[in-house]
C-alpha cells in the first residue's frame, strides 16, 4: 500500500468481524481519541481516520490498509 493515502480514498482492511471496507477521512499526525482509546500516531508514525460503509469509525497504519 501506498505511504499516502488520499482523503476519500476506498480502502479494505482486517477487522475482529472479517474484512471492513470504508474510505479515508484523513492522516492523522498526533494523538487522537478514537471510541474512547487513544491513538498515538505521530508525523514519523501516521495512521488513518477510516469510516466503514456503516458509518464506524478506527484508525490504522498504512500497511493495514488496501486499496478497495
């Protein structure tokens, strides 16, 4: 996968559930709270906003993600 994803974007990725689809919503560069846990992306380490097609949101690395 691309280093740098594209807000928009349509992605896959591994979930507890099987495989999620969604699209990104942006790079995050700092910590983050996301469904109560703390996220800790940073600009030597970024991971993506992601919402799935049902509307949820989780942030992931790059490498996590796929093109959809």
């Amino acid at each position: 996968m691309a280093k740098s994803l594209q807000q928009g974007t349509r992605v896959r990725w591994e979930s507890h559930g099987g495989k999620a689809h969604g699209k990104v919503i942006r790079k995050l560069t700092g910590r983050t709270m996301i469904k109560g846990h703390q996220v800790s992306a940073s600009r030597d380490n970024p991971e993506y906003l992601v919402e799935t097609d049902e509307g949820r949101h989780a942030a992931h690395k790059a490498s996590a993600l796929g093109k959809d």
